[in-house]
C-alpha cells in the first residue's frame, strides 16, 4: 500500500502540498516529509531486525520442539508466518521513503498484496487464538481441537486474507509527484481507493476488538470463580494481550479514519494546523502499530513459561556448540510437547 499507511502519506507527505479548497490555503508539507524521510526508515530497520530474530525463533521452537497437533500451535505458526510476511513489505517502504520507488509497477502491486496478507492475516489468527484460549477456558471439556475439520481453519484464515489484500494490491501502481515528475512512488491510484482501503482496515479492527472484548470478559470471570493457583498469571497475560493489541492499533485506526475526512474536506479537517497534526499523529502511532509484527512473539508467546525454556536451552545448546548428534537430546531437555501456552 503505499498502505494505507503511506496512504496518506501519498498524498499528505510524498507530495510537499496538498490544496485546501475551502480556504483557498496552500499548505506546506515540506518539513513534514523530512520528518518521515528520517524517522520512518530508521524505525522500519529497528522492526524488521526485531521481528526477524523473534518470529524466526517462534518457527524454529515450534518445528523443533511442539506439536503441530495442537491448534493453538497451529495458530501460533501462522500468526508468525504473518508478521513476517508484514515485516518483509516494510524494507520497500523504507527505501521508497528515501528514493522514492526504484522497484517498478509490478513489485509495486506484488509487495501491496503480501504486505496486506500479512496485515489481515496477523488480525485473522490473532481472533482465532482467541476464540481457541476461550473454548480452551470456558468450556475445559470440549474436544474441539480434535476434530479434523478444524485444520482447514488455516487456510479459510488465509484465503480470507488474501481476498481482503487484492484491492489495495489491484489499486496500487507507481506513480509519479506532480510537483517532481521525476520522483516515482507505489500509491494508491485514487482518493476513493483510498477511502475503501481505510474503512476496510477500520472494519477489521473493530471486528477484533468485538471478538477479542467478548471471549476475554468470559475468559476473566471463569478464571475468576476458578480456584486455580494459575489464576493470576492467566489474567495477567489476557491482559497483556489485549492492552497490546488494543493501544497499537487503536489510535492508528482513529488517525486513518479521521484522515479519511480530510479527504472529503469535513469542516476543520481541512484547516492546515488540523492537517499537520494528523500527519504527525500518522507517524507516530503507525510506527506504534506496526511494531505489532516484533512484539507479537514476546505478548503472545514468550511470555509462555514453557517457550522460555525452550528457547534458554536452545541458547545455552548453541552457544556451548554442542554437536549435531546432540540435537537428539533435545527434546528430553525441553519437557513433553504440547501448546506453548502451556506453564
């Protein structure tokens, strides 16, 4: 996209004006895109290096270690298979705040559908694990897990996805600056496109909220009557989960959608002063949702106790440069398998 991201950053900060009809004022965007031509690429470098080293690590505990058996693993796979197809879109963003887009058309389109996939899809699993740690909570007897049909849950997750991902994919193209015919960027070709790709990320979030409020609120008042020394623990990391998801990418959705007025030219959101402060808004609290793709595996499962060993005896294993032979060992160091939700 430029997503929806630098959406409005295509047209508030790649280009240096945007005109405001109602007053006939001209407003300068030219220290506001300095501003993004510095902090985004530095932070985007510090995401992609974090997000990297822990999804890596996530997909290589899972495949060495647990069963794939488990739905909750499953979902744990896929959500880092998604936050890496999200960090893989943001190197492109980065080099197109700097130069400008040196990719072409093609890459343009290819890099808008993955980077949504994975944008959607990390929503998509996130709901899922919900709802799978709900059933897991509230109804402890179900056998739900073990039904073969729940292994195409997966992939309707990422058809889903994608299918969400090909407008703003079909509607991204590069184009130039008409006040720098020479300075190229992958936008969105329209203002209404932009619209539809805003409201769609806008219905996605509330739709998460929704399913994530419900199955936690019957997630905390079960623990609640439980007697279990887990107890507090339990509400501790729920509320982690939803503190994170919540406060990322709650202020970014209202920012968007409050940008979508400006392009609509509502009242006060046409105003300069308004303006540049939802452009300086944008940035920083798109830096604090996107960094959702680094955080995911410390909120959602290194805070496992059961990860955490697996992941100190990995270190200790691979900093003592133990042998391939050894490797063999390695489950019997680690415990028995199962969800690394587990204690």
């Amino acid at each position: 996209m430029e997503n929806s991201t630098d959406v409005e950053n295509t047209t508030l900060q790649m280009y240096d004006y945007y005109y405001d009809n109602e007053t006939d004022e001209i407003c300068c965007k030219e220290y506001l895109a300095r501003v993004g031509f510095i902090a985004i690429p530095i932070f985007f470098t510090i995401m992609i290096i974090l997000s990297l080293i822990g999804n890596v690590m996530v997909l290589v505990i899972l495949a060495l270690y647990e069963s794939l058996k488990s739905l909750t693993n499953l979902f744990i796979l896929n959500l880092a298979v998604s936050d890496l197809m999200f960090t893989l879109g943001l190197p492109f963003w980065a080099c197109d705040y700097i130069w400008g887009w040196i990719f072409g058309d093609a890459v343009c389109k290819a890099v808008n559908f993955f980077f949504f996939t994975g944008f959607y899809s990390s929503s998509v699993f996130l709901m899922l694990l919900t709802i799978q740690r709900y059933v897991a909570v509230v109804y402890p007897l179900s056998d739900w897990e073990t039904g073969q049909t729940f292994a195409v849950v997966p992939i309707l997750a990422w058809v889903v996805s994608a299918a969400a991902a090909i407008p703003a994919s079909v509607q991204s193209s590069v184009m130039s600056d008409p006040d720098h015919p020479n300075n190229l960027h992958c936008e969105f070709n329209s203002t209404m496109t932009v619209i539809a790709v805003t409201f769609e990320q806008n219905c996605f979030f509330v739709v998460a909220v929704l399913v994530m409020a419900f199955c936690y609120i019957r997630i905390v008042q079960t623990v609640l009557k439980s007697r279990t020394k887990k107890k507090h623990r339990t509400i501790k990391l729920i509320f982690c989960i939803v503190a994170v998801f919540f406060f990322g990418w709650a202020p970014y959705n209202i920012v968007l959608f409050l940008q979508s007025l400006v392009y609509y030219g509502i009242g006060t959101f046409t105003d300069c002063n308004v303006s540049d402060h939802l452009d300086y808004a944008l940035y920083v609290f798109k830096l604090l949702a996107f960094s959702h793709c680094c955080l995911n595996p410390v909120f959602y499962v290194f805070v496992g106790v059961k990860f955490r060993n697996h992941v100190k005896t990995f270190l200790q294993i691979f900093f003592c440069k133990k042998s391939f032979k050894d490797h063999t060992k390695w489950p019997q160091l680690l415990g028995s398998q199962g969800s690394m939700y587990g204690p």
